[in-house]
C-alpha cells in the first residue's frame, strides 16, 4: 500500500464484541496497523480513561496511512479519515488522539560497483575506446548505498548468501547523477514544499514576462531580467528533485517534469514581448494543472474517478468528433456569407481543429488540479464524506458544456471578424485551422461584358483577400459590399500579391 504520512490515532469503539470485532476487521482492511488495543480503563489507558461498565468500549491504537502533504493539518486528516470510517460502517467510534509519526529519513547517495581494471583491457585508443571502456566498468550490476567510504566497503565485503569478497570492487556516481551528486538534498525534502516552490516560481516568470511586456526601456529589461531569473530558480528545483531522488529516480517522470517545464518556458519565450493576460494565465494554468492532476490522480478513490475523469473523458471524446466534423469551420464561413465548400478545408486543418479546441478545453482541468492541491494539503474543504465530489459533479460537467459552446460558437466569428478587418485595411489576414487567406490580384480572362460577377462589380486595380478556389469559382472578399464576390473561375486568373496595400497594376505577374 503507498502513503505518504502515518498518523497513531486513538480510536476508542463502544458496542458490543460484534462492532469490535467489525471495527478491527475495517482497520485490516484499509491497511492500518493495529498496534494495541485494551478495553478502555485499562492497560496504557489505566488512570487517565474511567471504565464504563454499563458501556462497553475498547481503546484502538492504530496507525492511520494516509495520502498528502505534512502540515498541521495532517493529524486533522487522519481523524477525518476515521470519522469518515465511523459513518460508513455506521460504528460508534471516536478519535481521542492524534500523533503524527515523523521519519525525516536521510537520503543514502547510490553508488555503482565495479572490478578494478574491468573495461580497460583493450589496446585500441580514441575516444569510443574510452566510452566502451567506461560503459564496461558497470558490467557487475552491483548498487550501494552510503557514503562513498561506506559504500566502498559494502561492495567488497562478502554478501552472505551471495558473491565473495571482492578486495579489487571500486564505486563512482551513476551516469548524471554525477552532475547534480553536489546538489542534492542531504536529508529527504518536503516534496509538496519543493513542488510548491517550482510551481511558485513559473507563476512568477508568467507575472514578470507580462509586466515586460508592458513597459519600455529599463524597465521592461528589469521585468525580463526577474523572469529569467525566476526560470533559472525553478530549474534549480528541478535539479534538486531530481538529484535527491524525490521523482522516484526514474527517466520517465523527469522527462516528464522537464516537459511541463519546457512547455512552461516555451509559452513564455513565444509569448514575449507582446504577452496578454491570457498567454499569462496560461504559463501559470499549465504547470498548476499538471501538478494538481498529479497529485489528485495519486491518491483517487473510485467515486473520484466517476465524479471527475468519465464525465471530463466523455465531453472531451464529443468536443473532437464535433470539431473534427467542421463544426468550426462551418461557423467560420457563416459569418462570412459563405459555404462549407467554399473554404475546402483539407483534412489535416479539420484535425488540428479538433486538437486545438481540446487543447481549449483542456484549461477546464483547472478545477479538479486545484481540487488535487487542496486535498494534498488537507484543506477541511476536502474533509472525506463531505459529498462535495458529488455536489460539483453537475456544476462541472455544465461547466465543461458552457466552456465547449462558448469556444466553438465564438471562436471562429472572431477569426472571421478578424479576416474581415484585415480585408478593409489591406493587412495580413490570420490563418484559421487549415484556413489560409491570401492577397491576389483578380485579372479577367474574358471581355469585360462577359465576366458573370455575382456579389458586386470587380475592380481589377485593387488585391482582394481569397479564401480559395473550389471547383468552377474562385471566391474573394469585396469590401465595397462586406460580403464575398464570386467569379467563375473559367474567366479570370489569380495572381498572388505582395503588397496588399499596391494596386495591382504595379506588382509583378506571377500567374497561378
């Protein structure tokens, strides 16, 4: 069973032998050692607890396992772990103590062993010679623990049971953990602290970039420069976590920290030096849910799960088939008087589309990761048995609807609305999920009399945005009449622009 903190609590069950003996078996069944047990008046209890003859009761000392971090209120949680007990198995029970058991165990640095002189027979030379050589010193398999003068005698004295003495066995760092041995925490550190500083520290780098991007001169370098400093410090925990062992050792979970830090650092880089409010939020939203999903999805019971992955699985698994279907991209070409096919969105557009809107969504998850850190830390808003799992069921999953709605009915207007201002001011247009509008020139192949325009009259002087050429007409936007001109595409021919802002008559023709 994994825990993070152990708690000795004073239980005290009143009833008959039955609910004793239900009691010890409820203890057993969730992994909580029982490490004495007395009727009440007696044993360790005798002289300070009265024996109740009429009500017969039994004192439990039990060691309650609990998930989260060690704070003052730990000792609250394991006794609201047993009051939760209580009501579930409808037992007369009461805590009369707390005590948290403290181990503050010292981190033994690993060593790897090696025969003396092992991998370094080979005449050859040169530097792959060098690293078979190095990679041939740990070919023994053989890990010790200690200091380096421990660890050195650990892996030459006889193992009983196993290898001999090995007088000629020598011991180095592992590979990386080389780099880091001199920062690594000599006593086992407060993960949650370590945690909460690194995630301290990005919120930090989000307010400093934001800040810079504000101001001019001076100032804006001293915002740039706290930020940068503000990474520096937050990759300084990363170190620490990963030299003192705290992430478990292992390859993936630092990769997978280095990601969120690395995904982090690249909103922030991307976003400067015109970061909003919202590129902000999302440098501080990503690592606060990608360590409050972590710490809420380590310590999940299976209501939790119902209550929060399913209904979250199930709406993000219908915001991509929607999303995926051109739902956006039909929105788009409504409020640009135009049809789906008008755009022709290629397949690979319609998939990031889908990918991006849940990428939207995905910032939803900032509730249960906010949850997950108020349950690590104990708050009494996550007291067990308290429902509020079930009560924010409902709330949650309208959320999720609201949210999915606001974001597909009012993204791709905006863009459109965008594509639009950029058409009157003869600017760059945004792309939109596979959707590319261009500046062309419009040049008639045909006489004047013959050109069939629908949608207004076309000036051949002036670029028009186009979306794209789909079949036998060819469609731009005429900012004469805020609305699309289609042209069939038998009668004129598109030449790009490369400066919206020129009339057409004085750039190049490069025929398409």
């Amino acid at each position: 069973m994994r825990y993070d903190q152990r708690v000795l609590v004073l239980i005290e069950v009143r009833g008959p032998e039955r609910d004793v003996a239900q009691a010890r078996e409820e203890f057993t069944a969730r992994g909580w050692p029982v490490l004495a047990d007395v009727e009440r008046g007696t044993g360790f209890s005798a002289g300070v607890l009265d024996a109740e003859p009429n009500t017969p009761a039994r004192l439990f000392s039990v060691e309650v396992r609990l998930f989260g971090a060690r704070n003052r209120r730990t000792e609250q949680a394991a006794a609201w772990r047993v009051q939760k007990l209580a009501r579930d198995t409808v037992l007369e029970m009461y805590v009369r103590r707390t005590e948290l058991v403290v181990r503050d165990l010292e981190l033994l640095p690993e060593w790897w062993a090696f025969a003396e002189g092992q991998g370094r027979s080979s005449s050859r030379r040169g530097l792959w010679t060098r690293y078979e050589d190095w990679i041939g010193q740990h070919d023994s398999g053989s890990v010790t623990t200690g200091t380096e003068q421990e660890a050195r005698r650990l892996a030459r004295m006889a193992l009983p049971g196993g290898a001999p003495v090995r007088k000629d066995a020598e011991i180095h760092l592992p590979p990386g953990r080389r780099l880091f041995a001199r920062y690594a925490m000599k006593r086992e550190e407060r993960l949650s602290r370590v945690v909460a500083r690194l995630l301290g520290f990005l919120i930090a780098v989000g307010l400093g970039l934001y800040l810079a991007s504000r101001q001019e001169g001076v100032p804006r370098w001293f915002w740039v420069s706290c930020a940068i400093g503000f990474l520096l410090a937050g990759a300084w925990q990363m170190i620490r976590l990963y030299a003192s062992g705290a992430l478990g050792g292992g390859s993936l979970t630092l990769v997978g920290v280095a990601g969120l830090y690395g995904a982090v650092v690249g909103m922030a880089i991307g976003g400067f030096p015109s970061l909003s409010a919202k590129g902000a939020a999302l440098i501080v939203a990503v690592p606060t849910i990608g360590i409050g999903l972590w710490l809420l999805m380590r310590q999940w019971n299976r209501g939790e799960w119902i209550g929060w992955a399913v209904p979250l699985l199930a709406t993000l698994t219908l915001t991509f088939f929607i999303a995926s279907a051109t739902v956006q991209h039909a929105l788009y070409a409504n409020r640009l008087a135009l049809s789906l096919d008008d755009l022709d969105v290629h397949p690979v557009g319609q998939a990031t589309s889908g990918a991006r809107v849940i990428g939207l969504l995905s910032l939803v998850l900032i509730l249960p990761a906010l949850w997950g850190i108020a349950k690590h830390l104990h708050w009494p808003s996550t007291r067990p048995g308290e429902r509020i799992s079930a009560v924010l069921w409902a709330p949650t999953l309208l959320a999720y609807g609201l949210l999915g709605a606001h974001w597909l009915t009012e993204s791709a207007p905006h863009a459109a609305g965008q594509a639009i201002n950029a058409a009157k001011n003869r600017r760059e247009a945004p792309e939109y999920y596979g959707v590319w509008p261009q500046w062309m020139c419009v040049q008639p192949t045909v006489p004047r009399n013959e050109l069939n325009e629908h949608g207004g009259v076309l000036d051949r002087s002036h670029p028009y945005l186009s979306f794209t050429v789909t079949g036998d007409w060819i469609t731009v936007w005429n900012t004469e009449t805020n609305g699309p001109l289609r042209i069939p595409s038998d009668q004129v021919r598109l030449v790009p622009a490369a400066d919206p802002a020129r009339p057409c008559s004085r750039q190049e023709p490069e025929p398409v």
